[in-house]
C-alpha cells in the first residue's frame, strides 16, 4: 500500500469521526450517519489496499 493511499484512507476514517461527532453533538442523525459511512469506507479501501498488497508479493 502507497503511503498516499494510506494517507488518503486514514483522512477518510478520521472524516468521518469528526462528521459524526458533529451529527451527535447537533442532533443530526443524517450526519453522523454519513460519518459512520466515511468510516466505513475508509476501512474499507485500506482492506482493499492490503489485499493488494498481498497478491503483489
């Protein structure tokens, strides 16, 4: 996994523990939805990144 797309993955997660901290503190179920999302996704694309990572050696 490139050091960018680890980066760009972990920017991700930490996205998405700010938008639904936001989503908690204001009551707005809509955002911090969209932040366990972000989450997920980041988490996601990494896995995705080690599995690369694997195959390639």
């Amino acid at each position: 996994m490139s050091a960018q797309d680890k980066a760009a993955n972990t920017g991700d997660k930490i996205k998405g523990k700010a938008k639904e901290a936001a989503g908690r503190l204001t009551g707005n179920e809509r955002l911090e939805a969209e932040g366990q999302a972000d989450q997920v996704k980041g988490d996601a694309k990494q896995a995705g990144e080690k599995i690369k990572d694997v195959f390639k050696d």
